[in-house]
C-alpha cells in the first residue's frame, strides 16, 4: 500500500501535494528518469492539484507521469495539446 494513502484520504490538497512535492525533488534529483503512475486512488480531485502536476513536469524534465481517468462523454476535457 502506498505510504500516501492514509495522506490522501484525510487531506488531499494541502499535506498531500507538500509531501508529493518533496518526494518529487528528492527522487529527481536522484534518478535520471522518474515515472509515477496516476492515479491508484481515483481522479485527480480538484484543478489545483491537477496544476501541481503541470508545474511539476514543467520543473522537472526527467519526471514523467501517466494515469486514467473517467468522464462523461458531455465533459469538454483539457489536454494540454
């Protein structure tokens, strides 16, 4: 079980992204190449947390993510292209 889990079901927009954001550096800052699964836990839970992922790939150009999603068919979704 991630060591997130429990972190994500209590507080999801504050602790969560500050715990992910150090973790994120540290394993950059280590590794050539970071790739971290979205989302074990379900959707991404609000657009702040969505844009914590963009400043991150922004930042850090050895860090790539992947994950699912669902949505409606009438949902206009956002893909950054």
């Amino acid at each position: 079980m991630s060591k997130f889990y429990s972190i994500a079901k209590k507080s999801p927009n504050g602790e969560l992204m500050a715990r992910l954001a150090k973790e994120i550096e540290s394993l950059c800052a280590t590794y050539q190449k970071v790739a971290i699964r979205l989302h074990v836990l379900g959707d991404f839970f609000s657009v702040e947390y969505t844009e914590f992922w963009i400043r991150h790939l922004n930042m850090y150009p050895n860090l790539h993510v992947w994950g699912y999603t669902a949505h409606k068919n009438e949902t206009n979704i956002v893909t950054g292209k």
